[in-house]
C-alpha cells in the first residue's frame, strides 16, 4: 500500500497539531501495552516458518472489539494490527472527520477490552498506561509503520534466540574510551578492520570507487566501522550489511538515555534488527566523556584544522557541543578502533 492509497493530502497529515484535529483525517499508530508487562495476551512460538502469537481468550477479545469499534465508527480503518503475548498495536487511518476524537476513539476501544477481560475473570487493570500515539506527518512513514507491525512478532522471537545480541551495555571500553554498545561484540576483537569515511562532496564515482576496495576487503575478513554520516558513507555502509559482511556503527544520540521509560525494551528498528540478529552488527555510542576526552578532542580539532586549511580557510575553533564537531569526532574515534594501517613489505 502506498501513501497515495489513502485518500488525505500532505496538508491534512500536519492537522493534528491543531486543537480538534484529533476528529480529522489523520492516521495514526497505537500501542497498548499490558498491565506489568505481563503476557496477558497471547504466547510467542514458531511453526517453523513463522513466528506467531498463541492469543489468550483475552487476546481474542482484543480482536472482537476492533470489530465492535469499526461497528460504532465507521470513519476508521485498521491498516494493520499485531496482538503480542504483552502489548498490541493498531494501525488506524480517521477517513472522514468524526464526532468524537481518535483519542477518545482508542479510550472507549480499551474500556471495552478491560470489560470483556473482567467477563473473562480478570480483575486487575488491564493495560499498563494510557495508550501511546504515534502519528503519521511524513511520506514513508505510512510502509514503515505497517512493516513494523507486521513484523513484530519475528523481532521479538529473534530477540529471545539471541537476548545477548540485543542487550545494551552501557560500559563497553575500548581502546580505553567508554561506549554504550549493542550487537555482536566479539567484532571487536577481529583484527582486520577497515573504516569508512567520505566526504560530503566525493562524486558518485568516487564512492563507487571505494565501495569496491570495502568490499573486497569484507570479502577478505575486515570488519568494517563507519559512521554512516555522509550519503557516501550511508550508501557503503548499506551494502556491506545487505551483503552479510560485518558492521560497527558509530552513533551520535543513538540510544536511550540511561534510566528513561524506553531504555528497557529498545531494539535496533528496520534492517539492523535483523543484522544484529544475525551477529552481523555492532551498534557503539561514545559516553559524553569519550566525546570531550583530550584524545578525541585534539584529534577532532586537528582534523577540523585540515579541512580548514585544505579549502584555504583560517581555521576556528568549534564548540564540543556542535553537531559539526560531533561528526567529526566519530570519525576519529572511529579511526582510534580501528588502528593505524598495515606497514607494506
């Protein structure tokens, strides 16, 4: 399905900003999760082709108030919908505008739920906490809200074959610098290893160029580091992982802040989940400390000087802070991991 499948303009996706715009045309993606994470819902197993979701009697009374919420609001359509052993999603798109809001659209859908679970035998709270919204304001963002759904289960029955490839560290050291860090780390101790880096302005040539010399070497056990900053970078650091070589990523603001509600059930979205299920991937994010360390920061202010000077400009300094001097650092750290090129014969 595509975004131009939906009947609503680029205009309208925005609307929800405004007071009332909950009642226009809107799409948006709900989850709901169980109270105390318990898996109330439904029991995850694999048939051998598939992961799949065992729905409890309550888990199926999920799915018969979707049905009774399309009964009371005819202006709404399901574009998806994943019933997890401890959570649930939606995928709902508001055609027409309605009387009442999606929000309260969603409240009366969970009030139904808690009713039939109680009929059930349930007595406790159903849910954990209000339902979360997440709308739809951009092209794109429609597909990947739907894959996401649709592959939920997968993911999480990945994660429970690998819980260590999908656990957060967030005192990884090397190299005597400190990472939060996710994924494979015995990448870490490969000895081969190759970073990435590409100008802003290199020509498609020129990283077509390089992109054949990463490869070869992957081909020949490197393990390849990047920070995929650069179109140049993020186009390498695409096919190296779509060919199953291995990948360290450096990241700026990748991960959850320590302590936060998401820190305990984030996972990598999109193509690194399943590189990182693989082994294939390790996600690193230098600590604000390894950001500020005097090696980082003289190597990040010397490089700056380079460029400066290469393009004939007196050279500035930059604040830490910057984003500017934040890329430049991950590159340098990233050149820290990897080391100093082999010495020819």
């Amino acid at each position: 399905m595509t975004d131009a499948n939906l009947n609503i303009t680029r205009n309208e996706t925005f609307k929800w900003l405004e007071p009332g715009a909950w009642r226009k045309p809107c799409i948006v993606h709900v989850t709901m999760v169980a109270n105390a994470r318990q898996a109330l819902f439904g029991q995850l197993s694999h048939n051998g082709t598939e992961a799949v979701v065992e729905k409890t009697p309550i888990g199926w009374a999920l799915i018969h108030q979707q049905s009774r919420m399309l009964e009371l609001c005819p202006e709404i359509k399901i574009l998806a919908d994943k019933v997890m052993p401890d959570h649930h999603h939606m995928v709902l798109q508001v055609q027409h505008t309605m009387p009442r809001s999606i929000r309260e659209v969603v409240r009366g859908y969970m009030q139904g739920c808690k009713g039939e679970a109680r009929q059930l035998g349930f007595t406790e709270n159903l849910y954990d906490a209000p339902p979360f919204f997440r709308v739809l304001t951009h092209k794109g963002q429609l597909h990947a809200m739907i894959e996401y759904v649709k592959a939920n289960a997968e993911r999480a029955w990945q994660r429970k074959q690998n819980p260590d490839l999908f656990r957060m560290h967030r005192r990884t050291e090397v190299c005597g610098l400190q990472f939060t860090s996710m994924g494979n780390h015995f990448l870490l101790e490969w000895p081969d290893r190759q970073l990435v880096e590409m100008s802003r302005s290199a020509s498609d040539e020129q990283v077509e160029s390089r992109l054949q010399e990463v490869l070869a070497a992957a081909h020949n056990g490197a393990v390849t580091y990047t920070a995929a900053i650069s179109k140049g970078e993020q186009k390498i650091a695409r096919t190296v992982r779509e060919q199953g070589y291995p990948l360290v990523v450096l990241l700026n603001d990748g991960f959850p802040a320590a302590g936060s509600p998401q820190e305990r059930y984030y996972k990598p979205g999109g193509a690194y989940f399943e590189a990182c299920s693989k082994g294939q991937l390790l996600l690193m994010e230098p600590a604000e400390n390894t950001f500020v360390s005097e090696a980082v920061m003289g190597a990040a202010e010397e490089a700056l000087r380079r460029k400066a000077e290469a393009k004939h400009y007196s050279y500035a300094r930059i604040p830490v802070e910057s984003q500017r001097y934040r890329f430049v650092a991950l590159n340098e750290i990233g050149r820290m991991l990897v080391g100093p090129p082999p010495t020819p014969f």
